[in-house]
C-alpha cells in the first residue's frame, strides 16, 4: 500500500497548496511545494516499475507505506494547530528520509532487471539521478528548518522514537533476489510445479480428470477446434482465479478425439514471470524437439526452430495463465498459419488479455457452478464412488451453497470432508465454519487468489482491498462505491477527466481482472450494482490486515488494541460493538449495521462517516468539529436540521441524508454551497433555498430536493451540475410555472434529470420547458406531456434514456415526431395512453423497450419490430393486445432469421385471459441454439431454414 499511501499524502499537500489559510500553518509555500514534487515524484516511480513480491521488497513497502502514513498524520494533525508547525515539518522530514532509504535499497534489484522492464516515462539512470536530487532537496529543507527553529529556540522534534537517516542505504543489508511462486492454478490437481515449466503432451495426459460444471464450454470448443475454418484461431477461456479454466483446458488437450485431430500439441504455463526464451526452451521441450545444445542458442535462433517445427503441421498450443498480452506479441509470428485448421488456447483470468490478442478470437467466460454443479463436485471429492448418507445430504447441499459456485473452493472442503468421520455432527460443524475450513485447511487456496492481488497494479490496490469492507453478499450500488472512492483519495487525478470517471475506469479494470463480479447492469450496459466473491472478500480482509488497510468488526472489539488503532479504514458489522473508544487515526468509520455511533466522535482524521444505518433523533454536532470530513451518510427520524455550522466542513465532498418514513421534512441551510469541494448532495426529501452567490464549480450532483426554484441566479451557483432530481408539489400549470424549468436549458453540463411531480392530478408541463443539449437520461414523473413537449424530448440529440412514469399523453395518443437518434431505453407507464404510432426511423438505436400500466393501449406499432437494434421488450400489467402485438413482432423477427429479440411479459393474467409468460422467450432460444447446431452440422443455410420452419408449424 505504500502508492496508496504516497498518493493520499501527494493530495494533502495539494489541499495546502489550494488554501492560502492552511499555507500559513507551515513556514511558507515554497518548502511545500518542494515536498510535494519530490513525492510526486517517488509516486511516478512506484507507479512505472512493479516490485516483485519478495519478503525484502514487501519489508521495504511497508517502511514506505509506514512512513508516509507518519508524515500525513503529523501535517494533517498540525494543520488546524500552528503552534507546532515546526516540530510538524521536521518530523514530515525525518518520514521522507525513510521513504528514500527503503525507495534506494529498491533501486539494485530494478538495475539487475532493467533488461526485461519496461520503463514507461524514466530510464534507470533517469530514476536514480532523481532520487539523487531528492535527497539533496531534502537535506537542503532539513538544514533551514534546523536554522529556523535554532532562531525561535524551539527544542527538537522526535516523532515517535523516528531519528534523521544520515545513511538512505543503512538499515537492511543485501537484496533478495525475486523468485517465482509456484503456479498451482490448476483447480483438481492443486500439485506444486515450476511456474515456468511446460507441461509434455505425455505428461498432460495422464492428469487428466473428470470434470463438473463446465460441459457446455467443453463441447463449444472441441467444435471450434475441429470446426470448418481453416485459418490459425485463438480461443481464449476466462474467469477467475480457481474457477477450473486449466481443468477445462487439460480435459480438451487430452481429449482422444483432440489429440487425434492434431498432428501437433504443445502446453506452455506462461504465469506472472516469465522469460522468452525458457518458454520458448519449454515448448520444444513439449513438442519432444528440444536438445542441451539449445541451451546456448539465442531467443531468435530458438524462435526460428519452433516455426520451423509447426510449420506445414496442423497443431495446437495451450498457453496457460497469461498475464499480459506482451507475450503474445513476442509468439504470434512465431505461429505459423498455413491455412490448415490450426488452433491455440489461451487461458487468462484478465480478459483484456484475451481480447487484445484478435478481434476474432472466441472467448469463453467461465461463471461459478449452480447449486446442483457445486453440490455433484462436492460429492466426487467427499465419498468418490460412494454415495452420501441421507442423514447428511441437507447439510452437505449448505456447505456447496456457502463455497458460492467457486470450483477451488469445493475441491479443497471436499478433501477436508473425506478425511473426516461421516457424521452429522462433524458435517454441521464444517456447515458453520466453511470459510476458516477452505483457508485454513489449504496454504495452496489462498495463495493461488493471491496471485491476482499480487499481479494488481499499485493504483488499483487500494480500491480492491477497500471491498473488504462490505459484508457477506452484500449488493453494492456503483455510485455508492465510487464516490467513497473518491472521499477515500485513492483515485490519481486525470486532468482530463473527473475523479468518478477515473473511478469508473478503475472498477472496470478490476471487472476485466475477474476480482469483482458485475451484479446488475442497467438496459444501456450501465453497471448498476456490482459485488466480490466470499472467498476473494477473505483475501480482502487478510490482505488489508497485513497492509494495516482495514479492519473489520464483526464481534467486541477494542479500537485501542494494536491490531485495530493501527488500521486507516473501519468497518462495522452486525454484532461488532465497541467496547472502547479513544482518538486515533482513522480516516474512515463504516457502521454497516443499526449500532450506535460511539458517545464521542474523536477521530480528528476522519475522512468518511459512513452512518446510512443509524437513525439519528438530532444532528450529531460534534461531525462539525472533524474538519478533514470528505464523506457523511445519516438517516434521520423526526424533527432533524443540519446546522448552518456545517460549512466548517471545507474538505466535504458528499453528504447524504435519508429521512425515515416518519420524519419531518429536511430543510437545508444556504450556507452548504460555501463548501467549494463539495460534489454530491443526496436526499430522499429535501427543501432547498439556493439564491444568488459564489460559483460552487465543483457540485456534480444534487437529488432528492423539493420545489427547488431553477432561477438563472441559482443555476449560475451551480454551472456545472450532471444530474439533478427534484419533486414539486403543485396542483396547477401555473404553479409548476413559478419554478422556472425554463431555465434548465442553461445547466449545460446536465447529464440526468429526474421530475416528479406530486399532485391530485397530473399537471401539465410548462410549454416552455427548455432541456439542455447535453442530457442523456429523462424521467418524467406524474405530468400531463404535451406533444410540442414530445417533440422537443425526440430532438434531444444525446438522450439515451427516457422513462415516463405515471403520465399523462395529450389526447391519450402519441404520433411520434423527431427523431430520439440515440434512445436506447424507452419506459412508458401511462394508464390512459390508447394509441402510439411509430416508425422504426423514430428510434434507429433502441434497445429496450418497457410498457407498465398501459391497459388502454391497442397495440405496439408494428414498426417498432423492425427496428435493428431492439433486444427486449418488456411488458408489465398491460393488455392482452399489446401482448399479441408483441407476439406478431416476435413471430416476423424468427420468419426473418432473427432470433435475438426477447420478450418478456413479467404478469401471468391480463383480463380473464392466462398467458405463459415464459413461452416466447423459450421457444426462441430452443430454436435459434436448433438452428445453430444444424449449420455446425454443414448443412446449408437454406435447409436447416426450411427444417426449422417445418418444426415452427408443429
């Protein structure tokens, strides 16, 4: 953690720099400046190499992270006291020194490999030097701070025992050389072997194994390897850490069938460490062509030997556990294609890997074992060929259920299941202690996940490790996570882009590396809600221990003991209660369960309160005092009012407050957009007065207020503003009129707004309702809509998303005019709505279409099937006409060949008429897999067409 760490300080700094008042603290803004550049610096250099996880090189990360964790308690404890700011920056000083003593003994171990690295912005000599002129700034800075404090007579400063480092290079002798993990990914075998060793066509085929779960992706690439095209092909299978991608692959290297097919196969293990020219030794070896005198050729020369080898041959190479695609570039020319069917298989758990590697490539994800995989896996490893008893078969189903559909998982329960006795009573001990008997059983469990930590790079660390702080299966809202990301500073600035876009990004990469899995995504591809597999949690946990990342309570604990004081982030679960509490430094505080808050909030660095769950009867007044605050979440219940004190918050960047169902309403006061950093405001009801002031530029979102008047003085407040969600409570036009919606037009930034209005009956919109260019998502919410309305939403030249919900339409009809050129959703929920019309011209990029409610329409227009890009429709308590238009839309896209488009009715009845709601979506998946396994058959496009319709009218 020591980027993390590095990072989090660098934008310390950077505050003090931005507020002249904080500058003062120090003894001027030039020594801050100087401190920053060089950790920026130090930033860049952890950033551009990835040390090798020797126990040297991990002693001198935490020495890092140590001491630069130091160096940011120490400024940002004296930044409200400037009474000590001396002692402050001496000992700020005395902390840098041991970053540049643990950075410097790194330095020979990056020389003995700089003929494999690559540098990205620095050369070796380039980094040295750097660190060279570091330590004579440093030494510069400690010499006048000396001088400053010998004329104040201020005595010296020793920070917790921490002594000047005369000698950057005293403290640890010699350097570990780096040495390879064992790769032991392999699911049912879990044997140790080299990690660079290949593995012989003979030797591969005498472990092979039986395998669960994964028959489907067998049988799918037996056909792509023996298939019909006849070009070199790359099939790529992917998935996480122990989800069995090398069990599946051995299982086809040594199928008969496979090893008939090709003349020639060859295995290679790549891992995260690898050299060229082993692996090229490795694969002759495989193929049976290797001699000792290749020992002394070069890489080139071994390279022209392997071509030479497969050349004219049909063959297959399995390339396991890829890391990066570097290697590919190295071995794809090495590959002859000769147009003869041959093939190799990749196996990866990051699919950017795969996907890079040919844009035709095919790639199998491999996804965890249903209940019924797991529990038959979990059988063949606990009895073998014996059956289970019935007497424990219940509760040897839980144990398979709790292992989450993760392969590895249930092979090692399993091997502890048939060493133990075979009795109810050891089955439901194990039932209850699942986690601790997988990683507690086997060091080679952990260690294989360990691996994809291992392979992170720096600035992904943090945010990965940060999931341990979510319970057990626990949903986790994507906004949610990023913008405690952002509070949390883990994220690197981009000058082109927001903190929660370089959030975003982070999240997908962590998706790609297959640590993180995608939960729900919204009908554009939008991931919506994501989450972390138990057993990837519990490295989480292990991991953020050791970094003294996190720590999470989940019974008594005491936050003076020494595991826990020394912790930056924690989390509270169910049954976590403190016993005692004292100041500390912690800069994130999780209550992810309904216990009290402590009686006193006396963490001066606090960074995140974390409190959705608690509900509050009064505002906790001492959250005003802890001014490094980036992040509070409260829910609150009966009369409640946010202090006008709050503004004491500078550093505030999201506050969210819920009100209970039976709260009174929350009025906000006009001094939160003194705040300049803040970014989120978020409500579920909120009265909020904005008038005319200073720019808060940075404010991206602002939901859940009530009847906030969108005058241009208010808007000027806030220019920059993404999404907005406001309701009104009005019963006329000309109420709705007053709140100038006119005049969202100059909110250019606005990506998403939300409008309900709440009335007795639906109020029309103004007729001068003007929408900014930039939205991308509308919701409209119990209003009468007028077409001129319509037309102006259709010309919306960005508009992805437009859900209408609990409307009113003109004339109960909508004749479709304009163009909605990017609409991909479209959510219509209008009980008196009778008649649409449409052409697929209207809605050229529509995906999805969703119908609620809308009992009086007559029909979906026919145009809308033959739109090209339409996927779903989704029809909810609608008319039984609708459905059957549905149906005549569905039945035309299978008579042209089309079979990706869906239908999903989500009510059983509609009037007195029963309706399979399952039916269509059924039959066209039946159908379009019968139509794609005739075509495999070889038999022409226009027979199997005719088989299929023949079938059809059956």
């Amino acid at each position: 953690m020591a980027y993390a760490a590095l990072l989090s300080l660098t934008q310390t700094l950077e505050q003090i720099l931005g507020s002249r008042n904080e500058i003062r603290i120090f003894h001027d803004e030039k020594q801050i400046r100087s401190f920053h550049e060089n950790l920026c610096f130090l930033l860049s250099f952890l950033e551009d190499f990835s040390p090798r996880n020797t126990e040297s090189i991990k002693c001198l990360e935490a020495r890092i992270r140590d001491a630069t964790y130091e160096a940011e308690d120490i400024t940002e404890l004296h930044m409200s006291n400037p009474i000590l700011s001396d002692s402050a920056c001496q000992g700020v000083i005395t902390c840098l020194w041991e970053i540049i003593s643990a950075l410097q003994i790194m330095m020979p171990v990056f020389r003995n490999s700089e003929r494999r690295m690559e540098f990205k912005k620095h050369n070796f000599k380039e980094i040295y030097d750097g660190l060279q002129k570091i330590i004579k700034e440093i030494d510069s800075i400690s010499e006048e701070v000396e001088k400053m404090k010998a004329m104040k007579d201020i005595e010296g400063f020793s920070a917790d025992g921490l002594t000047r480092i005369n000698d950057p290079l005293s403290g640890i002798e010699g350097i570990e050389e780096v040495v390879n993990a064992n790769d032991r990914n392999d699911v049912l075998d879990l044997q140790p072997r080299n990690s660079l060793n290949a593995t012989s066509s003979k030797s591969a085929s005498t472990n092979k194994k039986f395998m669960v779960g994964f028959e489907d992706d067998l049988l799918q690439i037996k056909e792509e390897l023996v298939g019909q095209s006849s070009r070199l092909k790359f099939i790529s299978i992917v998935g996480m850490g122990g989800i069995g991608k090398t069990t599946l692959a051995r299982n086809i290297y040594n199928d008969s069938s496979i090893e008939y097919h090709f003349y020639i196969r060859a295995w290679i293990t790549v891992s995260q460490e690898y050299h060229v020219q082993e692996l090229l030794e490795h694969l002759l070896k495989s193929m049976g062509d290797f001699t000792e005198e290749m020992i002394r050729e070069e890489t080139d020369e071994l390279k022209t030997r392997v071509y030479q080898r497969l050349k004219g041959y049909r063959y297959l190479i399995v390339m396991d556990d890829l890391w990066d695609d570097k290697i590919l570039d190295e071995f794809r020319r090495i590959f002859p294609d000769d147009d003869n069917g041959s093939r190799v298989i990749l196996t990866s758990r990051l699919s950017s890997v795969t996907v890079n590697v040919d844009s035709s490539a095919c790639i199998h994800h491999l996804g965890f074992l249903s209940p019924k995989q797991s529990w038959s896996l979990l059988c063949q490893k606990a009895f073998g060929n014996e059956c289970c008893p019935p007497e424990i078969e219940e509760t040897g189903w839980r144990i398979a259920e709790k292992c989450r559909g993760l392969p590895l998982a249930l092979v090692v329960i399993g091997g502890v299941l048939y060493k133990a006795e075979k009795t109810r009573a050891n089955w439901e001990y194990v039932a209850e202690n699942v986690k601790s008997a997988v990683t507690g059983n086997d060091d080679d469990f952990m260690e294989i996940l360990s691996w994809s930590y291992d392979h992170l790079p720096h600035r992904l660390r943090a945010c990965f490790l940060y999931m341990g702080v979510f319970p057990e299966d626990y949903v986790i809202h994507v906004s949610h996570l990023i913008r405690l990301w952002v509070a949390e500073g883990f994220l690197k600035p981009n000058t082109h882009k927001s903190l929660e876009e370089v959030a975003k990004e982070y999240l997908e990469e962590l998706i790609d590396r297959n640590l993180i899995v995608v939960r729900d995504q919204n009908y554009i591809g939008k991931i919506k809600t994501c989450s972390i597999h138990d057993m990837m949690r519990e490295l989480c946990m292990r991991k953020a221990q050791e970094e003294k990342f996190l720590y999470v309570a989940n019974q008594e604990f005491d936050i003076s003991s020494e595991v826990v004081k020394n912790q930056r982030h924690l989390s509270i679960h169910p049954n976590g209660q403190n016993a005692v509490i004292y100041d500390s430094t912690i800069r994130s505080l999780l209550y992810l369960t309904d216990s009290p808050l402590p009686n006193s909030l006396c963490f001066q660095l606090l960074r995140v309160l974390e409190a959705g769950n608690i509900n509050f009867c009064d505002f906790p007044i001492e959250i005003v005092k802890l001014v490094n605050l980036r992040y509070i979440a409260l829910s609150y219940s009966g009369k409640f009012e946010i202090p006008a004190s709050i503004s004491r918050l500078c550093n505030l960047q999201t506050l969210i407050v819920f009100r209970a169902s039976y709260a009174e309403r929350l009025f906000l006061p006009l001094e939160l957009l003194k705040i300049t950093r803040l970014r989120h405001l978020l409500f579920n009801e909120a009265a909020f007065l904005c008038s005319d002031g200073p720019q808060n530029v940075n404010l991206q979102t602002l939901s859940g207020v009530i009847d906030f008047k969108l005058t241009q003085e208010a808007l000027r407040t806030i220019p920059n503003l993404r999404t907005l969600g406001i309701s009104y409570h009005c019963e006329t036009q000309t109420e709705l009129s007053f709140y100038c919606l006119e005049n969202l037009v100059h909110l250019r930034q606005l990506e998403s707004f939300k409008c309900n209005v709440i009335s007795r009956e639906n109020v029309h919109l103004p007729q001068n309702l003007a929408l900014p260019s930039n939205l991308k998502k509308l919701t409209l919410s119990g209003c009468r809509i007028s077409m001129h309305n319509m037309f102006l939403v259709g010309n919306l030249p960005n508009l992805e998303v437009l859900k209408l919900k609990e409307v009113d339409l003109e004339s109960n009809a909508w004749k479709t005019e304009g163009e909605f050129s990017r609409l991909k959703f479209l959510h219509v929920e209008a009980t008196q709505f009778k008649i649409w019309e449409a052409e697929a011209a209207h809605f050229p990029s529509l995906q999805c279409l969703r119908l609620k409610n809308c009992f009086s329409l007559k029909c979906i227009p026919p145009g809308i099937g033959e739109i090209p890009t339409l996927q779903q429709i989704f029809l909810y308590r609608c008319s039984t006409s609708v459905v059957k238009s549905a149906n005549s839309i569905l039945e035309e896209q299978e008579d042209g060949g089309n079979y990706d488009l869906e239908v999903h009715v989500l009510s059983n009845y509609y009037g007195n008429i029963p309706f399979p709601a399952y039916y269509y979506h059924k039959e066209r998946k039946f159908i379009k897999e019968l139509t794609e396994h005739l075509r495999h058959m070889s038999l022409s496009e226009e027979a199997s067409d005719l088989f299929v319709r023949e079938l059809k009218g059956n």
